[in-house]
C-alpha cells in the first residue's frame, strides 16, 4: 500500500488593536472567540507532497519524521 503525504496551510486573519505576536492554536482560538481580537478563515491550500518533502517538512516543524513516516521495512 502506498502512502500518500499531504501539506495544507491555512490562511488566518486576524485583526486587533495590538500585535499579536507569536501564539498556539490554543491562544489564536481564544483571543480571537474569547479575548479581544476578530478573526477569520481566508484560504485553505492542499498538495500532495513526496516522502523526502515531508521529512523536510516535518523536521523544520521540529518534529521527528518517524511520526508520520512509514517504515518501508514494515
């Protein structure tokens, strides 16, 4: 079976009275339901991307490769 490795990116905007600074998705969510800051969805983007792409993509993320990988020997 042959996997498939998928990169989306989504497009947020968000508008405040002050910066917003770098956030998770966690604090992105609530200052923008809860606090006080607008937010909304603009675009969703979504290729299909080679095993060699994703273990670059993944590592500049920060995250081991493995967590996604296949393990061919499997």
């Amino acid at each position: 079976m042959t996997v498939k490795y998928y990169r989306t990116v989504i497009e947020f905007e968000v508008l405040s009275t002050e910066p917003l600074g770098p956030v998770s998705l966690r604090d992105l969510d609530y200052q923008t339901m809860e606090g006080h800051m607008s937010g909304t969805f603009l675009d969703t983007t979504e290729e299909v991307v080679t095993k060699e792409r994703m273990i670059e993509l993944l590592t500049a993320q920060g995250t081991d490769p493995e967590f996604l990988i296949e393990d061919e020997e499997q």
